[in-house]
C-alpha cells in the first residue's frame, strides 16, 4: 500500500511539475470562466520585508478545494451572498430603511472590500468593513447592532466582498492608518502563547511547509469572509485570528478589538495586490 | 419545516440528442444529525433531508437515501443522457415531511 501511494505521488509530481509537496499549487483562479483573480504576485510591496512574492491561501488547498472556487455554483459561500442579498432589500429599524435605500443595488459598493479596514475620518478611528455596517444600522436605520460574528453580519460582509471580487486589495497604511499599522505589525513578530509561535513563524517563515497535517499558507485575508469546508460555515477575519492565537495556546484577544483590529490592518496591507476573493473555500 | 430551505439546480439549457450532460444540485439545509446535544444536554432532534430524486420526463434518473453522517447543505453532482428535449424535476423530501421541488427544461439543439 506505502509503495503504491508513492508511487502514484512520483506520477503527480512528474505531471504537474510540481518541485516538491510543500510548494504552493501552480495553478490559476479565473471564477465562473470569466472573473480573473490575482492569486500570486511576483513581488511582495517593499513594506513587507518577510515576503518576496504573494499568495493567495487558495494556493495551499487540495485541487478539489480549488475546483469549489472557480464556479460560483459549487462554492458554498454563495448560498450567505444570496441570503444577504435578501436583507439587503429588507428594511429594519425605527428608519424604516433597509442596505437599498441608501445604496441600491449592492454593487454600488464595489471596490469597499479593497480597501478595508480604512481609517474612519468622522469618528476617528480605523473601521473595519463590520464596524462600517454597524454604523449603518444603528445611526441611519435606527436598527440594532448586530454581533460580529452573527449570520447575518458574517453573510452581509460576504457580499459586500462578492461585489469587489478581482479588484486588487488597497489598504492604506500611511497617514492616519500608520499608528495601527505599527501596532499590527509589532503584533505580527511577537511570539504569543505556551507554544511561543508569533503569526511570522507559521506565515512567513513556513509558509509552503506542513505543520502536522495542515498546508501552512501565507496567512492572507484576501479571500475573506471563508467558506471553511471543517466547520461548514463563513467565518469572519477576527475569528481566524482568534483561532490562530488560542493554536498557540494564548488567552486570545475578541472579535473587534483594537487589538486585532491593527492585525487586522496589518495583515490586509501584505496582501495588497491580491485579488478580493471573498466569499472564498478553504479547508 | 426547517429554516432558509432553498433548492437549487445547474443544468445546460441546451444539448446535442444523446448526449450526456453533467447536473448539478445544492439544497441549503441544516442536516442536523440527532447525534448532537444543546447546551442543556438535551438531544437536538434529528432533521435531514432524507431523499433526493431527479427524473426526466417521468422516467427516473436518480434516486437517493440520504443519512444523517450527511453534512449540511447537500450536493449532488451526476450525469444523465438526454435523447429528446424534456424536463428534469428534481424532489427533495425533508424528515418533517416538507417536499421541495425544483424543475429545469432542456432542448435538444
């Protein structure tokens, strides 16, 4: 049986090219045959000093995990991009207002995904693409807030992202943002938890190498909110981030936090010039 | 009946006589196993979707038993050889007796 599996590994390998196991799927994303996505880029922007090219977590997921993304049918996300559409057009709140009657159709915010989160200038503060929402609810449509993590924020960023998908992300980082960038960054090197692992160990050092049986990727949040095939559902930026500190054993930081809202920051800023790829499929 | 229960089906509209053409289906569906507990202990009660079946112009294509290990959201690939233009209806049939249909016709070009 050993002999036979390595057989059929050589056969693949001598196929596909691939120069071992670890590396990165070479492959490419075009969605439905027609949406062209950026899932690698030769060079990385020079303030990420770790990576000298980008990848897109697809890379790192089996060929049929792949295959999920390129139709828009068998991805599974799809089915919170519809179920948001449908809150979209329904009004909530003491406004009597629903997403529509400010935006129209939801592709008015396409190109909102690429640039979050951004610096909110009225308020003061960096703002993710749920705090934005939020905002929405609770001072235009006089509705409550909903939970970060809740469905039907979750589907709501899903398709906010769905309408931006191709469009390379942009987060700013100057400015305003540069403050939280730093404190994202200097969160990115350190080493949390019993098991002394910082986000670079994992994401930048091994990235392409297998941590017991999981394909590290680079860690990139592009193709955020994730359709996880291991707990079949969408899972929000903060909750991934949530997983990847409590793995190191740490007390993790919550779901919109300043904390990983500067991560948050951070992370986006290594992916810029990757395609939006949210509502994508992983493992 | 369970919530957000929305069938769907992808099927070519069109297709040369004889041949074979690849169908695909996704039901959203919670599939709750009956093998969980909430957080009080009490078991959540089992509800799945417990049969799926597709038939073209009245002539059975495939017919499916769907168990509980099933995870959510079902999907179904698989092929079919069609020979004349018709219909394809497809019958999923819940644990609390709700029945979803979708249909979806195909011509022979």
């Amino acid at each position: 049986m050993k002999i036979r599996t390595l057989a059929g590994s050589v056969a693949l390998v001598a196929l596909t090219g691939m120069a071992t196991w670890a590396d990165p799927a070479e492959d490419k994303l075009v969605i439905n045959g027609e949406i062209e996505m950026i899932t690698h880029t030769e060079k990385a922007p020079d303030y990420i000093e770790g990576l000298s090219e980008q990848y897109s977590g697809w890379h790192f997921r089996d060929a049929d995990t792949r295959d999920m993304e390129r139709d828009d049918f068998d991805n599974p996300g799809m089915l919170a991009v519809d179920a948001a559409k449908e809150v979209w057009n329904t009004a909530d709140g003491t406004e009597g207002k629903s997403c529509a009657s400010c935006h129209g159709e939801p592709e008015s915010l396409r190109g909102v995904r690429a640039v979050m989160p951004k610096f909110n200038e009225a308020k003061g503060e960096m703002y993710t693409l749920e705090m934005y929402i939020n905002d929405c609810r609770t001072e235009r449509m006089g509705a409550e807030a909903w939970g970060w993590n809740d469905a039907d924020m979750v589907n709501m960023t899903a398709l906010i992202s769905y309408v931006s998908r191709g469009i390379p992300m942009n987060v700013a980082i100057d400015g305003p943002a540069a403050p939280y960038w730093e404190k994202g960054k200097e969160m990115y090197y350190t080493r949390y938890g019993q098991l002394e692992l910082s986000c670079a160990n994992c994401h930048e050092d091994n990235y392409g190498n297998y941590i017991r049986a999981d394909h590290l990727s680079q860690g990139q949040i592009n193709g955020f909110p994730t359709y996880r095939l291991k707990n079949a559902r969408l899972n929000s930026i903060h909750s991934r981030f949530k997983g990847c500190i409590r793995d190191t054993r740490a007390e993790t930081f919550k779901e919109g936090s300043p904390e990983f809202i500067a991560l948050e920051v951070y992370v986006a800023s290594r992916g810029n010039g990757l395609s939006v790829e949210g509502p994508s499929v992983r493992n | 009946m369970a919530d957000n229960v929305k069938p769907r089906v992808k099927v070519p509209s069109k297709a040369s006589a004889g041949e074979v053409v690849t169908i695909k289906t996704l039901i959203s569906h919670p599939m709750e196993s009956g093998q969980r507990k909430d957080k009080d202990g009490n078991i959540i009660p089992r509800s799945i979707i417990n049969r799926f079946t597709c038939d073209f112009n009245g002539q059975n294509v495939i017919d499916v038993t769907l168990e509980p290990a099933i995870s959510t959201n079902p999907y179904f690939e698989f092929e079919a050889r069609v020979d004349q233009s018709g219909e394809f209806k497809f019958t999923w049939y819940d644990d609390d007796g709700s029945v979803y249909e979708e249909t979806k016709s195909i011509e022979i070009a």
